[in-house]
C-alpha cells in the first residue's frame, strides 16, 4: 500500500514588525493581527524597531509616529535607505502634520488611531497586494490608437522606461528604485497616458479605498515620483488630478 502524498506547503506568514509605545495599544494590535495569520514581532520604541528591521526581514511595517528616542517619522527615513518594503504609519492625531511628515518620509499609506482591527487589516492587505502586483493586459489605449501593453512589454515616456514584464524602471537607461505604491501608481499612468486621472479615482484604484480617502497620500506620491522620475513627468491638472505626460 502506498504511503499518501506529503501535504502541499503552507505559504509562507506573512512577517510583520509593529512599533508602538503604548503597551496595551502594541499588545492588542499584535494579538489581534496574529488571529488574521501574520506573525508578529513588536518593538516599543524607534531605535529597538530600527534594529530589528536590520536584523530581520519583514514583509510590512507598521510605525507609530510618535515613539521616544527614534520617532516613527525618522525610523521610516531609515527604513527608506535600504528598503523598500512597505510601511504603514499610525498617528493619533488627524491635523494633518504627522501624515504629510510620514508620506514625505516614504510611507505608503496611514490610519489614525483609535482604528477598529478591520480597517488596519484591510490596510495591511491592500499594502502587500501593491507589494505583489503585476499589471494584467485589459482593454485601453497607450497611444494613440495602439492596444494597452501585455505583460512584459516595456513602455516608453521620454527618458522614461517601464518594464511591465520584470516591475523595473529606468530614466535615461538608469535604474530607479521605487516603493510598491510608487510602482503601481506610476503603472496607473502608464496604462492612462496623457489621460487625467482625479485622485479619488487613483485611491480607489492604487490605494483600494472603498470609501472616500484623504487625497493627500495620492499628492504625495506623486511629489516622491517626480523627485525621482524628473519633475515634468507628471502633470497637474489643476481642479482635476493628474496625467502622465506621453
């Protein structure tokens, strides 16, 4: 009698590093995110995330803005030296400053505390399927009359080129490292070329809101683009959103 055919692998968790330093807040978060499946490792203050961050690999990040010595702003700019895995920050406050501050430090996208396990659970999921993405061929145009690109065609703005197949870009032939929410939010132009996209449209489609977002993390994203990809690349349109230019 033949033995059974060994069980398939299980994925592998997801790794996950919170830093928070309010105790119950970090200890009800990690035991609430462990229930969803992710394996969770916490840090209490910036500079203890910040080590662990170097001695562990990680598949997301979710930094507290305000931390004691390393605040959760410095330890994403650290983080952005040499990663660029994708970040979440948590702010309890809404007026604005601490976002903008962890969206220009290179975070992907933010929640405000208190926030119920669900939304942080969706935020979580939305940031690591941008981690995965890979652009599907669907109807459209790129210019002119031409059909949108297939899978592993590469797309040519200028200086700018996009390798849909191998998710790299390149200016002037070199290569440009850009974070998972940078890629598939330029990748959305791409597919739009010279077509305006308003912004509740690019936090419907790029951010996954299902509801109305704060606008602000699509204007910030596109200021790290263009410090990256050149200035003129992307348009404003003012009252309306933004396009690429083809």
């Amino acid at each position: 009698m033949s033995s059974p055919a060994p069980a398939p692998a299980s994925p592998r968790p997801v790794r996950v590093l919170l830093v928070e330093d309010d105790d119950l807040m970090r200890r009800s978060f990690t035991v609430a995110l462990e229930r969803y499946g992710y394996q969770m490792k916490a840090a209490a203050d910036g500079l203890t995330g910040l080590e662990l961050f170097r001695d562990e690999a990680f598949d997301l990040l979710i930094l507290d803005v305000m931390l004691p010595g390393l605040d959760g702003i410095g330890l994403c700019r650290r983080v952005r030296e040499t990663s660029l895995v994708p970040v979440l920050m948590m702010s309890a406050r809404g007026d604005g400053l601490d976002i903008v501050a962890g969206l220009e430090a290179g975070a992907d996208d933010y929640v405000v505390k208190p926030v119920d396990t669900y939304v942080l659970v969706a935020r979580i999921r939305s940031l690591l399927r941008r981690a995965t993405y890979a652009p599907a061929p669907g109807p459209g145009q790129v210019t002119g009359d031409e059909p949108a690109p297939s899978e592993g065609e590469l797309l040519t703005f200028g200086d700018l080129t996009i390798d849909t197949g191998g998710m790299e870009v390149f200016v002037s032939g070199s290569p440009v490292a850009l974070t998972p929410t940078e890629l598939k939010l330029l990748l959305e132009f791409a597919a739009h070329p010279g077509i305006v996209l308003e912004r509740h449209t690019l936090l419907r489609d790029v951010w996954e809101y299902g509801w109305d977002g704060d606008s602000r993390v699509v204007d910030l994203c596109v200021q790290r683009l263009r410090k990256k990809l050149g200035r003129d690349r992307i348009e404003t349109v003012r009252g309306f959103g933004y396009k690429l230019r083809r």
